[in-house]
C-alpha cells in the first residue's frame, strides 16, 4: 500500500498549508484550519506550487483579504 508523501508545509498566523504528492506526479493541497479540521478541494496539480496557491486561496477566502491601511488617510 502505497502512501502520499508531504512535498511542503507552510504556516500562517492559525492556519497551516500543506502539499502532497500522490503516487504519480499529481499533488493535492490541504489547509488546517484554526479548529483543527482538515480540508481540501478535492482537485489534483501537475506542480507542488499549483496546489499550493490553491491552499493559499483558500485560506484567503476563508479570512479574508489583508487591508493595506497604509493608503488610508484620517480626518478630522
């Protein structure tokens, strides 16, 4: 029986990235989310770095984007 192997494990703040490799050249992504549940999209990636952005989106979209305040001006 064969196994998937870890290719990469990135984490951000409370959520943790992981890419693995099947048995042929297709790699799957995963994304742990701050109550521990495992998800996946379900899609297979010719390349490491495929499904890693796709782990990237999907924590993007769970969170949210990042707000760049530095462009934001207060008035009184």
């Amino acid at each position: 029986m064969a196994s998937d192997t870890l290719s990469t494990l990135i984490a951000f703040p409370e959520w943790i990235v992981a890419v693995t490799q099947g048995q042929s050249t297709r790699f799957f992504c995963w994304v742990i989310t701050p109550e521990l549940s495992a998800l996946t999209d379900g899609e297979t990636y010719s390349t490491s770095q495929a499904a890693l952005a796709a782990g990237r989106s999907l924590v993007q979209y769970s969170v949210g984007p990042q707000i760049d305040f530095s462009r934001c001006r207060l008035y009184d």
